[in-house]
C-alpha cells in the first residue's frame, strides 16, 4: 500500500534546507528546521489531547504562523485538517464542527470568542493557539516524524460556501494535496527556491491554502504572511521583503492596481497568480501597466484541490482565458443539461466545465447521494459554463446559476460586467438577474464608482447600450460605496438579488 503524508512537504524541506527561511510574519522569522520542529512537538500535544489518526481537528486562524504551524502538526499527527472561515458567524461554525465530526477546535485568540461559543454549543473541546497550545506543546514528548497515512486518506475536509443549502465538506487526500503543490510548483509554475511569495490569500480558504502555502512549500521558497490585506500595506511589505510571488483574487488586483499610483516603490513582480472568480481583462490590462508583471490567471475549486487550469508559460497565455489544464488533469466542456452522464462537446461550444484527474476529491462528508450527482462517469461536475478553443485554452463564461434569462434569451454577467469594467468611472461592478414581471428577469449592473467620479445611471445605461446586444444592456443601475464578499473573497451575488429585489 502506498503511504503519503502531506506533512512530508515540510519535513522534507527541513532536511534538504533546514537553515533557509520558511515563514515570515511581522518580526517573526523562521527556517524550515524550526517550523518543523514546532510542528512536531505541537503534533505530540496533539496526541497527547487524544488526536488518533484519521481524527478531525477544526483551525481557526488568521494568516498568521499559527496557521501554518497547527496546520502541519495535525497532518504529522495523523489528523485531518478542518479549516474554518473567519466571517462565520456562531451558528455556521457549530455547523461545521457537527458535521465534520470534529474532536478538537484550535482557535487563535482574535476568533476565540466565536470559536468557543461554537465549541461549547457542540461539546467540541478547544485550546486556543498561541499560549495555551505553546505550553502543552513544551511539555509533550514531540513526534519523531510524521504518522504514516495511505495516499488516499483524508487529509483535510473544506467546507464549500454552499451557493444552494447548508455547506458541504468536501474531503480532499493527501495524494490530492501532495499533487496539487507539486503540479502548480513546478510544472503551471516556475516557483524556485529562492523566490518570496506573498500569502494574503487567507490560508483558511483552498487557494491560499494550497498555492499561497502548500506550492510555495512545495518549491522549498520563502512565505510572507500578511494577516489582513490592505493594498498599500500589501505593496509596502511586498518591497521591504523583496516578494516577487503575488497569488490573489480580481478583487486584490483592483486595489493593487490602483494602489500603486500613490506607492512610493513597487515591487518586482516575477509571478502572479490570479484566480477564485472571472479577472476582467481591463483588470489584468491596469495591472500589468502598473506593475510590469503579467498574471496568470487560473481556475480551481474546492473539490479540485484546488486547482484545475491555469495560463501557464509552457503553453503560452491569452488575456481572458483561465489556461489549459494542470499537468495529469483533464478539463473538457460537457452538454450542460445531460443528467446522469458525461456527454462532452467539440471546440468552440458552450457547456458545462468537468473535470478528471489526480485532484479530484474524494467526495461529500457524509453525503453519497450528493457526491454521485457531482462526479459522473469519473468526471467532475463543476456548475460552471465554459468553452474551450481550438488551442486548448478555456475560458468560464458563468455560472450555471448565475446566467440571467431575460426574455427567453441568456445573458452571461461576466460578459457584461468586461464591458462595463472599461468604463473609465467605474472601480468595480456585479450584473445580476432580478425578477421582472415582462421579461423574467431584467439585467441589473451594481457598481462601486471610481473614486471621484460622479456616475449617472441613466448615462451609463445609455453607454451600455452602444457596447452590448439589445438584450444584454443593464436596464438598471444600483450605486454601492463596496460590492459584499464571502470569506474568500468573492462577490456574493445572491446577497446583491435579495437587497435589490424588493
């Protein structure tokens, strides 16, 4: 049987580079062989509290070297990582320690107070990161190495921010997470041991957690933490610690991009990542032009590990488009509407985006019937709508429940929304479908306005109408100071239709 550990990513690191830097967070600066030597003896708390391989540990934490260390501690111990997201509130994180079954909640002390209610509420013991966790690692007999786990094993359970229902856990091995780093480290990537990554992306979340940390790990490079993204903070530490790695989401690049006029040094940018929702190209193109760096934008979800595609240097990058495939990962487009089974389409049409390969997970916690319907015929279904080109790149046009049909015919947001994105006073835009008793549904664009800019609605409905088809211009405008985004960082569009559909 073949044995793989996630935690192997650290612990090799720690023999091949122990003195080179690891992690870096505020005045904290630690090499491999540190971190792993925490992570070890937190391990040895961890079993000392009872943790048995297999068993589910909830983290709660900011991006702060808790993270990582508690991270990998549990996966030295056996554990399966369950990582919660900060912005739940009690009651959703109750849910997640229930269904995840978890035994154990380590909470960092600025989420205490929540992770505790929660806790209590379950009857999930907790200790808090930091003081109480660093005792009882300094008093138990830390772990020789890492437990050893079949490469098939949970190794961590991610809870999806469910667009329909309660959140699902989606259970990922650690031959799933071992591959995604390694595959995005050096074959998407060219990620070199001497390269400085920012991780802002939160760790909690799968792309953090997997291209930010885990890939960067992979490589043997150097993670800067950044507990809370703030655009001129992020460029100002980006400088000072010579970062030329940024992984992050379009919402990231916007600021980024209009941060950098008032920055009084740039960093020198090797690679960027971008991904977690659609980058409109006028996004990527200000960006570029600011910074001199190009991003690759990719794709993944959750149930991926997370990621599926990316514009990779090896195959050449096309503005707009999400790449090709990871090595060892097939994305094709299938007819949407076909239940049951995969029936997938030639170059060019539009379907639905699935998904096989090494990172496909394992499936729902604890829910067959949703995990049969997800993944059919060994592919894995995603909910997005998609095409591919003749050149083998791809591109998402929406998401199946996203698509807006107004009268009778369909409107893709992401379509609307790259237009509207060029127009010079708007800073960020959402379009999504409000019921309409005439047409169904009528395009609704809500927008941030650009700073300084005095936008009229009715003006940019009669700009709309000169770049998009007749059925495609946003009849209504609604003006927000910001666009509402979940824990990782993506607009959440069915918060937009319930505030506007009144």
């Amino acid at each position: 049987m073949a044995t793989l550990s996630l935690a192997v990513i650290l612990a090799e690191n720690a023999r091949r580079r122990p003195e080179k830097t690891a992690l870096i967070e505020g005045e904290r600066r630690l090499t491999f062989a540190e971190v792993w030597r925490q992570a070890l003896a937190q391990a040895g708390a961890l079993a000392g509290l009872g943790v048995a391989p297999g068993d589910r540990v909830a983290l709660m934490a900011p991006n702060t070297a808790e993270f990582p260390l508690a991270y990998y501690a549990v996966a030295a111990a056996g554990g399966v990582v369950v990582p919660v997201h900060l912005l739940l509130s009690p009651p959703e994180v109750e849910h997640v320690l229930r269904d995840s079954g978890a035994t154990l909640l380590l909470v960092h002390p600025a989420q205490a107070q929540t992770g505790r209610a929660a806790a209590e509420a379950t009857g999930v013991r907790v200790v808090t990161l930091g003081e109480e966790f660093d005792k009882l690692a300094a008093n138990a007999d830390p772990l020789p190495s890492y437990v050893t786990r079949a490469a098939d094993d949970p190794a961590v359970v991610f809870y999806t921010s469910g667009t329909t229902g309660v959140p699902k856990g989606a259970v990922l091995s650690h031959f799933n997470l071992v591959m995604n780093a390694t595959v995005n480290a050096f074959d998407a990537n060219d990620i070199r041991p001497d390269d400085i990554a920012l991780g802002a992306l939160p760790l909690f979340h799968a792309f953090g957690q997997t291209v930010s940390m885990n890939s960067t790990w992979r490589a043997g490079a150097t993670l800067v933490l950044l507990p809370r993204f703030d655009a001129a903070r992020a460029i100002e530490l980006m400088v000072a610690e010579k970062v030329n790695t940024f992984h992050g989401v379009p919402t990231m690049f916007v600021s980024l991009a209009a941060a950098a006029a008032d920055a009084p040094a740039l960093p020198e940018l090797r690679v960027c990542i971008s991904g977690g929702a659609s980058l409109p190209v006028a996004v990527l193109e200000r960006f570029e032009a600011a910074f001199g760096a190009r991003i690759h934008e990719g794709y993944g979800l959750s149930e991926t590990s997370p990621t599926a595609t990316v514009n990779q240097p090896w195959f050449g990058t096309k503005a707009g488009t999400i790449g090709h495939p990871l090595w060892g990962v097939d994305v094709e487009i299938a007819r949407a509407e076909t239940e049951g089974r995969i029936e997938l389409l030639p170059p060019g049409e539009l379907g639905e985006v699935v998904i096989r390969g090494h990172n496909v997970f394992s499936g729902y916690l604890g829910r067959p019937e949703a995990t049969a319907e997800a993944v059919v015929d060994g592919w894995f279904r995603t909910g997005d709508l998609g095409t591919k080109d003749e050149e083998g790149f791809l591109r998402i046009v929406d998401r199946k429940k996203d698509v807006i049909i107004r009268g009778g015919y369909n409107v893709y947001p992401r379509e609307v929304e790259e237009v509207l994105m060029r127009h010079p006073d708007i800073a960020q835009v959402a379009v999504i479908g409000l019921p309409d008793e005439l047409h169904g549904e009528e395009v609704c664009a809500v927008v941030v306005p650009a700073p300084g800019a005095s936008v009229d609605a009715a003006a940019l409905t009669e700009w709309s109408k000169e770049h998009l088809g007749r059925h495609k211009y946003p009849r209504r405008v609604e003006f927000t100071d910001a666009l509402p985004l979940g824990p990782s960082m993506k607009v959440l569009k069915r918060e937009l239709r319930t505030r506007y559909a009144g």
